[in-house]
C-alpha cells in the first residue's frame, strides 16, 4: 500500500514537498515450479547456461484455466491484510497479459475486492510494469488525486509463450506483487465500477 506523507525540512521549520510511502507488500506465485532443468530437451540447454544468462533458477506456471485476474486477486488481498485493511480509493494493475484487451483489470480487481467506486485503471510497461504503476501511485498521491493507493502488478506469459520459443522461455513465469498505502485526501474524486465487466467481453 502507498500513502502520502508530509515531511519537515533538516530547519523543521516548514514543510517540504510531501513523498509516497510504500507500507506493505506482498505477492503470489503458483505452486508449480519449472527449474531450469524442466525446461524441454529440445533446446539444448541445461541449468548452468540458463542461469549464467540470465540469473533464473526456476519460474513458476499457473495451472490450465488460471488468469492474469485470479493471480492479480490473490496478491492484492494479501497487501491489504498486511496494510490492516485499511480503505482504498485507487487501484492500478500493472500487466500486459490481461484477462480481456477491455474494459480495463484494475476495476473489476477492485469490485473482487470490495473496493467498488474506486478509482482504477490499468498500466501496460512489461517487465517495468510495477515500477512505472508505483512511479503513477506516487504521482496521484503527491497531487492530491487519492488517499490510499493498492498497486497490483500481475502477468501469465505461460499463456502466451509459443512452447518452442527458447528465449523467452528460459525468462518468462506467472506470478503477482502487490504494495500501497494511505495519502491525503482530494479536492477531486474519480470512481470506476467493475461490476458489469463480463457485460462488455
């Protein structure tokens, strides 16, 4: 979770801009792991090479049927058990394997939540995805635009990877992280409702 917080200047005199502060985290992976000596045969690889490139001992793979949503859901329940529950008024999902090209994840995300009205929207940036989703976070809580911010950064390449592809196999998994936290409240107030979300696929 991500909130706002007012901060004094080394004088203490007078306030200094404020700055977002990220206060819980927490992610979700599925049970199915794939270590580098799972991967096919066929591409002539082994543990050694694969880690050597890249750093990747093993990535994980949803079960057939499990989406970028369900994964999405898992991690950003758990950042608000960890952020005491506390109210949130804006959710961004960060992915670029959504469940459906529209409406948008964050605001049905936000409806399995029980966060119905808040402001939602989703960021698409690959692998920076939660970073540029936390670079907005920031942003909409240094402007005033939100109290308190659930960041859900999600993705199921397994879905979309060609099985024969070796580069991007050896990189790819699915898995979900989530962060947020309060900030002040403003002037204005943008809502969203995902409750109508399969009405338009």
């Amino acid at each position: 979770m991500l909130r706002a917080e007012d901060q004094l200047t080394p004088s203490a005199t007078r306030p200094a801009p404020p700055a977002a502060v990220l206060e819980g985290l927490a992610g979700y992976v599925p049970a199915e792991v794939v270590a580098n000596d799972g991967l096919p045969s066929a591409w002539g690889i082994d543990d050694a090479w694969v880690h050597r490139r890249t750093g990747i001992r093993e990535r994980r793979r949803a079960a057939p049927g499990v989406s970028t949503g369900e994964l999405a859901l898992e991690a950003g329940s758990r950042a608000l058990v960890v952020a005491g529950g506390a109210p949130v008024d804006t959710v961004i999902v960060a992915t670029s394997t959504p469940d459906r090209p529209m409406p948008a994840m964050a605001p049905h995300l936000a409806t399995r939540l029980g966060l119905g009205g808040a402001a939602a929207w989703d960021v698409s940036a690959a692998c920076s995805g939660f970073l540029y989703g936390l670079a907005t976070a920031a942003g909409a809580l240094l402007c005033g635009c939100a109290d308190r911010v659930l960041l859900v950064a999600a993705d199921g390449y397994s879905t979309l990877l060609d099985p024969e592809d070796r580069s991007a196999g050896i990189v790819f998994g699915d898995g979900a992280g989530a962060g947020g936290g309060p900030g002040s409240r403003a002037a204005s107030s943008p809502s969203t409702s995902g409750a109508t979300a399969r009405v338009t696929t």
